[in-house]
C-alpha cells in the first residue's frame, strides 16, 4: 500500500470515528439527569407552561430522533443553537476570546514542555546512573504526580503573594486604559506567566520520564551496538541513531496535545481566573448546558481525529520501518 492509499484509508477510518463520535456526543448529554430549564427558572412563581415554552424555544420537546436529525445537519455548519445559560449562539461564544486566550495558553504551554522534557530526558537517559539522572528523575516524578490545581496554587502563593511579582487573577489588569498595543502584550504576558508555568511543570515530567525511558531502550537495541562497531562518534549516535527512533511517541502525544488544547485547563484557569475555554466548560457543565457542551466536544473530536491522522502520517516519514 503506498502512501496515498494509506492517507486515504486513514481519511475513512477517521470519518467513521468522527460519526460514530458525534452520535455519543448527542446521546451522552440526553441521558444526564436533571431537567436545564431548572437552572434557568429558580422562581417558584413560573408555571408549568412557561417550562414548556422554554422547551420548545431550545427544540427540546421534539422526539429524540428528530433531535439528532437536526443535531446532524446543523454540525456540518456548526450550528449548535443558543446556548441555556448565556442566551447567544453556541459558534459565537466558541470561537471568541475565551478560544484565543486558551490557545495562547495551552501551546505555548505543550512546547516548552516537550522541548524541555525532550531536552532534559535523553541528556539523563545518555548520562544514566549520574546525580543529573536521579535529580531530573526524581523533579520529574514529583511535577508528574502532584495535581495541576496544588501547583497552581504554590506558584500564586510564592510568586504572587510573597514575592508580588505575578497577578492574582485575570487575563488582563481590570480598568486599566492601554496607551498602545506594546502595554497591553506586557499586561497579558504578565497575567499569562502564573498559568503557563503551572501547565508547563506539570507536562514537562511526563514528557521527560517518557523520552528518557524510551531511549535507555533504543540504547539497548542490536543497531545501537553494531553503530558503535562501525566506529560512529557518540553524538551520531545519540541524535541520528537514538533520539530519531526514541522520540516517536513524543509526538504523538504532543500532537494529541495541541488539539485537546482547545479544551483548556479547567484546574488551571479556575485556579487563576483565566478566562478561557476550561472555565467555559466548567461553567457548562454546572449548568447543564447541552448546546455549549456539544459545540465544544464536537470541536474537540473534530481536531482529535484530525490530529490521529496527520500523527500517523508523521509517524511514517519519521520511522521507516513502518509499512503502509
């Protein structure tokens, strides 16, 4: 098989998990208990019409299948309808700032983790067995395995309230007037530092355990020994040898990564009140808000699946041991 029919083949099989994930996107939201309307009116004083004309603006009252008939051809234009809780069409608070301020958040977050677990984690697997190995080990386990939200909070308690150096909260200083754009970069760079170190600790110890375990197996592999036969320098071997063959999962996680970044951190931007698409959720959730909720998954799934296959693609140009 080449490699157009294998681009192709993954374009299919891609496809049929984009429908069969849409449809669990609909149906999932359906069966949650609790009724939305409840979240909207909280006076005691509305009758039972008024809930049954709520019903009807959100087309809730039609049966099950016309609802996911409707559900799937308004996804093909990302029509989700209005959302419960704000009142506004579930594409125009989607694709907002709250999308841009995550994305500003949650890349550059995923590529100072890779590169620097990537970076660290084959200089302890080539020097293992070194203070260097345990210390970046030991560093690592300890950012992997503490929750996003304690960081968060050591890093707002350290640098926020004892050295004053970084914001409490926010994305931008409230009431401020910018002069020009340069001011306004710096406040939301300033705003934007808390979060970004967190997410950046936390991903950079899964990243560098990964690189590094994957490569003291690649070192231990038949063509690393007959490399050093041939009389090849070391650092051949690590970078052309080693890290090519080492870094495959790298990438995939850090594909599946950038696009499970439009979800946001919800720990993350609860913590620090960054307005973004985490604390989106988190507000949908809470207030049973299906069309946000399944304009959001939806646009997840979409860039999962997308991610899938240009992964795999990569994948085969990296590695050519693999057969279309």
């Amino acid at each position: 098989m080449g490699l157009r029919e294998f681009v192709f083949k993954r374009l299919i099989d891609g496809a049929i998990l984009f429908f069969m994930t849409v449809t669990l996107n609909f149906f999932l939201f359906r069966v949650m208990p609790g009724d939305p309307t409840a979240f909207l009116i909280e006076n005691p004083k509305f009758t039972a019409e008024t809930r049954k004309a709520l019903l009807k603006l959100f087309g809730l009252d039609k049966p099950l299948w016309e609802q996911y008939l409707i559900y799937i051809k308004n996804s093909f234009t990302f029509n989700f309808g209005i959302s419960f809780q704000y009142l506004a069409p579930v594409r125009d608070l989607i694709f907002s700032v709250r999308l841009l301020n995550t994305l500003a958040l949650m890349i550059p977050a995923t590529l100072l983790a890779t590169i620097l677990g990537v970076i660290v984690g084959t200089v302890a697997a080539w020097r293992r067995g070194s203070k260097f190995d345990s210390t970046s080990t030991f560093v690592s386990l300890v950012f992997y395995s503490t929750p996003v939200y304690w960081i968060g909070l050591l890093v707002m308690l350290v640098f926020a309230y004892y050295l004053g150096i970084l914001p409490f909260r926010g994305s931008i200083t409230p009431g401020i007037k910018y002069e020009n754009v340069f001011q306004f970069a710096a406040d939301y760079l300033w705003h934007l530092t808390g979060p970004l170190l967190t997410l950046t600790l936390v991903n950079f110890g899964g990243y560098l355990l990964i690189m590094r375990s994957n490569l003291l197996d690649v070192f231990s592999q038949d063509y690393i020994v007959a490399a050093r036969a041939k009389g090849l320098s070391e650092r051949t071997i690590l970078f052309s040898y080693g890290m090519r063959n080492a870094i495959l999962p790298i990438v995939t996680l850090t594909g599946l990564n950038m696009a499970f970044s439009i979800s946001g951190a919800v720990l993350t931007e609860t913590v620090f009140s960054w307005y973004g698409m985490g604390r989106l959720i988190y507000e949908a959730v809470n207030q049973r808000d299906y069309p946000l909720l399944e304009g959001i998954f939806f646009l997840l799934a979409l860039m999962v699946i997308i991610a899938n296959i240009i992964t795999d693609i990569i994948y085969a140009y990296l590695d050519p041991r693999i057969k279309y």
